[in-house]
C-alpha cells in the first residue's frame, strides 16, 4: 500500500505540474520545463515501482529509463491528441488512446521488471490503465470545461481575514491522486502477490 501510494503521489506531481504547465502557459519554455518534470517524475515513479515488484536490483537503469520514455510520451500523446480533436470527442478519444497506451505500457513494465513471472490475465493491467486515463481526463475535462470557484463565507479574525476557496481543477486533481493510488495499489498488489 505504501509502494502503491508513493507511486501515486509521484504520477500525480510529475502529471499535474507538467499538465498545469503545458495547459495553463502555452509557452515554449513551460512546456519544456513541463516535459522534464514529466521525466523526471516518469524515471522516479519507474524505480520505486522496479524496486517494489522486482527480486533483482540492478545497477543498469536501462530498464527505468526506458519506462519512463515511454510513459512520458505516452502523457505528450494523449494531450496532443486531445488538444488536436478537442472538445469532447477529443477528450473521449484520448481517454480510450490513453487507457490502451498505459495497457502497453503496464505490461511493458511487468515484462521488463518481473520477466520470470508467468503471465497474468489481461483484465488486471486495463483496469488499472482505465482507472488513471479516467482520472487524467477528469483533470483534462475539468481544465477546458469547468471554470467555478467556490468558497465558504469569509472568516474574520482580530488580525487578518481568511478566504478558503475552492477551485474545480483542484477537485479533479484529487480525483487523479485517488484514481492513480486505486490503479497502482491493485496492479503492485496483483503483481506481489503472482510473484509470491
């Protein structure tokens, strides 16, 4: 559960701050500043789910820098091809390349850190693509289609005054941040307990 959280945590602040840059600044500069963070997110979150499912620790990270390539252009596709269609047929379509794209890259990762492990049903590696491809489309939904803010009433103390507002972008970061602990916590646990 620890792995699986870490991992989450991780996806979500390497994703959110590459997202809130590329969508929120449109400059060429915070899109490269976007896509290194989404590297270096991508290589952090590949080691520590290597160190969690894999028996053999080893000094080449061939195999972690490799996932993360492919899981960062995997997050560029899935944006490009949103913003590309756009509207909502973007966003379903990309959801549908992205849940497929995170499929692949799943059972990429098993393959390269659990090689002598045999194979597990195909359901387990969708569910867990379905779960984060939902929740980055709920980020993604939210940032072009919802703009609300909302706030309890002002708290006034003898100092200073207090406003707690609430925005939809950050509801739908947390439900990224749930839906990836969901899908990393039954894919680590699915390949603990096949590797047992």
């Amino acid at each position: 559960m620890t792995a699986a959280l870490t991992i989450a945590i991780v996806e979500a602040l390497a994703v959110g701050l590459w997202f809130g840059l590329v969508v929120g600044s449109g400059t060429t500069a915070a899109a490269l500043l976007g896509l290194g963070i989404l590297l270096c997110g991508s290589f952090l979150r590949a080691g520590i789910f290597d160190s969690t499912v894999s028996d053999t620790r080893s000094a080449v990270y061939l195999r972690r820098g490799s996932t993360a390539i492919t899981l960062a252009a995997g997050w560029v596709s899935w944006l490009l091809i949103a913003e590309f269609l756009a509207g909502p047929t973007g966003l379903i379509v990309a959801t549908v390349f992205l849940t497929g794209l995170l499929t692949t890259q799943f059972c990429f990762e098993r393959r390269l850190f659990q090689p002598d492990v045999p194979p597990l049903s195909s359901f387990g590696p969708v569910l867990s693509a379905a779960l984060l491809a939902i929740g980055a489309s709920t980020l993604l939904a939210t940032a072009w289609f919802a703009d609300w803010t909302n706030g309890p009433p002002l708290v006034e103390l003898e100092i200073a005054s207090v406003v707690v507002l609430i925005e939809a972008v950050q509801v739908a970061a947390l439900a990224f941040v749930c839906c990836a602990f969901l899908a990393h916590q039954y894919r680590v646990q699915q390949l603990l307990d096949s590797s047992v």
